[in-house]
C-alpha cells in the first residue's frame, strides 16, 4: 500500500473517532464527498436583511455568481436539503449559540438568513449585547445567538496598554454560554497570527507572564481550557456542543490566490487528506474530554472552493478603488457557509 494512502486512511479513521465520540454520531463522515452544481441553489436570497455588507459579493459588484450554486454531497450519506421550517420546530424553545472569530459570524449570517424569510417582519428581531448579537424566532420561542471569543480563552490589556492572552482563563467568555441547547465553537484563526498581525503582546498562565511560546502549544493550553471549562459546567443532557475545524485560507500570493476564481477545483489530487498541525491538536484536546462533542471537519470540503472567498468584493465599486485589497479568508454570502449549516441541520 502506498504510504501516503495509509497515512490518509489512519487521518480519516481518527476523525470517525472523534466523531464518534459525540451524541451527534449519524454513522457516516460528512466530510467526504463533492461539490455538485445545483441550479435551484441558492438556498435563500442576496437581500437578506442580516448580511454584512463585506459578505454580500453581489451587492459589491461581483459579475459572476455561480459561487451561489455549488451544492455539498457527500458520498456516504445523504444531505438532506436546508428546510427552514424544520429547523425551526427543532429548535423551538432552544437556543443556539455560534461562539468563535469573524468567520463564525459569516456563518452565523448564513444560519440567519437561511431560516428569516419564512418568518413574518413583525415576528423576528435582533438584539446585541457589545459583541454579542441575537436573532428571535417569536413564534418558536427559539433563538440564533452569536458570541464573539476568537481565542475561546481571554484576552485583556494591563495597566501598560500591552494585549495579554490569558492561556487558562475563559469566564469573562464562558458566562454566555451556560444555559444554551446547542453550542456551536471554532477557534483557529487568531492562534495563527504572528508579528504585527499578532493578536496578543503577553502570555499569562498560572500568574506567571511570558513573552515567547510555541503557537501550537499555546493553542493546546488554549484549547485545554476550553475543554475543562465544558466537561465541568455543562450537561450532555442539556447542551449538545459541536467543535467546526478550520476554515480554509486561500492566501497565498499575498492573498490573490482566491482573486477571479469563479468554480472549484475539482481534480482530485488537491483534495489531500492532509490534516492540519491545528486539527491534530484540536482532535488530541476532544479525545481527552470526558464531555461528548462532536468535530464538524469541514477543512478539506471548504478547500476546493478557492471560487467562494469575496476576494476584491468586500465593498462597493468606489470604497474598492480606494484600497484594493483581496478577502481569501471570509465567504461570499450565500456560499460555503451555507453548505457547513446544512451539515449543522442533519446533525440536528
């Protein structure tokens, strides 16, 4: 057997693990599979009243639009096709909660539009409290909530104005996440951060501040956090809780490798089964967890689709002739996204 084949079967044999290890079990990985052209997609409209304006690719004059259209399929199960209404009843007197960085928000615009147009105007509301924001179902006594925590884990300034990443504090987050039925969490993007993109000046553990440490072990103790967070405050009877891996940059070339793509890759060999240094920690952290939850994989799906990213389309014609740069890490809405609350959706 070819050893990158092997080593592809092991990487996928653990993710079933993990997966396995949550209530959220549904016997096959959604992970595998293909993007199939959909002409009835997409699944809700570009004038949804929730969208971010830097979401909105069409309004920002992207010419081509079927980055709109690309349906997931996996190949050992199938994907029931979004129904909001559905979703709605299963949520009733619920909450669900996406907690994590921008681009959990670019999903959480994606959950809300996907399910609002069913609702009448004068039966859904939004509220925010800072960087948290809530969509209301009235009717379903049922809420969308979004809470901004890229790190999961604190991160404060001290007296010297310097950004401190507390690496086993999480209460000032953690507070809003107790009495949700369903949590859904990322946290990737932030730890990858370096020099002046950096996020954090300090690192505090223990009492003890540090300036140097490895990314990936300040990730783990980040992460170990987390977990012990949730194995002692929530309840599996209560809380279904869901981990979402990664979402895929497109950046290379100084973020213009995603700039003019306008399908997704389709020759098989992109499609590695390469797990990132970030998922194997991610994966190692749940393994240890007493608390069951389930990892959403949707990495290497979401890498075919280097066409999905707004790219130059993140503002209108004239704000982009100003400052012309290219998103290759957020995605156009209605896009990608959507297809990750499709998952969302089975696994409810």
């Amino acid at each position: 057997m070819d050893d990158s084949n092997f080593r592809g079967e092991k990487e996928e044999n653990e993710i079933t693990k993990i997966q396995s290890h949550g209530a959220l079990h549904i016997g096959c990985d959604l992970s595998i599979g293909e993007w199939i052209f959909d002409a009835s997609y997409p699944l809700y409209r570009s004038d949804c009243p929730f969208l971010s304006s830097e979401f909105n690719c069409r309004q920002n004059g992207r010419p081509d639009t079927d980055y709109e259209k690309w349906r997931w399929s996996p190949k050992q199960c199938f994907l029931p096709r979004f129904n909001a209404l559905d979703f709605l009843g299963r949520i009733r007197k619920k909450r669900v909660m996406l907690v994590g960085d921008s681009i959990m928000r670019n999903q959480w615009e994606s959950l809300v539009c996907l399910v609002e147009a069913v609702i009448p105007l004068d039966r859904k509301i939004i509220s925010s409290n800072g960087s948290n924001i809530a969509f209301y179902a009235i009717d379903f006594e049922a809420s969308i909530e979004f809470s901004w925590a890229p790190l999961l884990v604190e991160l404060k300034e001290n007296e010297n104005n310097k950004r401190v990443l507390f690496l086993d504090s999480i209460e000032e987050n953690a507070q809003y996440w107790t009495g949700v039925d369903f949590l859904l969490f990322d946290s990737a993007h932030w730890w990858t951060h370096t020099g002046k993109y950096s996020s954090w000046d300090l690192y505090e553990e223990g009492g003890r501040t540090f300036i140097e440490l490895n990314l990936l072990l300040a990730y783990e103790k980040g992460l170990t956090t987390w977990a012990r967070w949730i194995d002692s405050n929530l309840d599996p009877e209560r809380t279904r809780v869901i981990f979402r891996s990664i979402s895929p940059r497109h950046n290379r070339d100084n973020g213009w490798q995603c700039y003019k793509q306008n399908e997704p890759i389709f020759h098989s060999g992109h499609h590695t089964h390469h797990i990132s240094a970030q998922l194997i920690v991610l994966k190692e952290v749940l393994k240890k967890m007493n608390y069951p939850v389930y990892l959403m994989e949707i990495t290497s799906m979401s890498a075919l689709r280097r066409d999905g990213h707004p790219s130059i389309y993140t503002k209108d014609e004239m704000a982009m002739e100003r400052d012309e740069v290219s998103d290759c890490s957020h995605w156009c809405l209605p896009g990608v996204p959507d297809s990750w609350n499709q998952m969302l959706y089975a696994l409810l």
